[in-house]
C-alpha cells in the first residue's frame, strides 16, 4: 500500500470528506504514475479522484466493526514512535 493512503475506517471523529480526498488522490497519483497530469490528462485525472472518492465514502459508510473507535491523536503518537524508531 503506497505509505500515503492511510487508514481512515473507525476513527473518532468520523474521516472528512478532505481526508478521503485525499486518499482517493493518492490512489490516482500511485495507479496513473504522474502526481500532476497533462492538460490532455486533467479531465480524466480529477474525474477519476471524484469517483474514488465517492466509492471510497461509501465504503467507509457500509463498514460495520465491533470494535471501538480508534482515537486520532494516540494512533498518531504511534505512528511517530514507528517513525522514531525506523529513521532514527
């Protein structure tokens, strides 16, 4: 998975629509190859980052879990101490 796209299912608070956004842009970046398209690109490019997104908030919307909400700020923490602990 490309280390930008991050978990956004069962948080507390729920993922913006900047967040999942922001995946479904990533996705398209890694997919196409290009983190900024041609002109000729352009429709195709945000057209696809639109319907990414859709699917992927609908996705988050459909998924059912038992578990409780994972906290934003705690899962942040963890992941600078993974961060820490890789690079030095």
């Amino acid at each position: 998975m490309c280390r930008n796209i991050r978990v956004l299912h069962n948080f507390e608070p729920p993922a913006t629509s900047d967040e999942v956004t922001a995946a479904a842009l990533q996705y398209v970046r890694k997919v196409s190859g290009t983190t900024k398209p041609s002109q000729a690109n352009q429709e195709a490019f945000d057209r696809a980052v639109h319907e990414v997104a859709h699917a992927t908030q609908h996705l988050l919307e459909a998924l059912v879990t038992n578990a409780p909400p994972k906290d934003r700020e705690i899962e942040a923490e963890k992941a600078r101490e993974r961060a820490k602990l890789r690079y030095g």
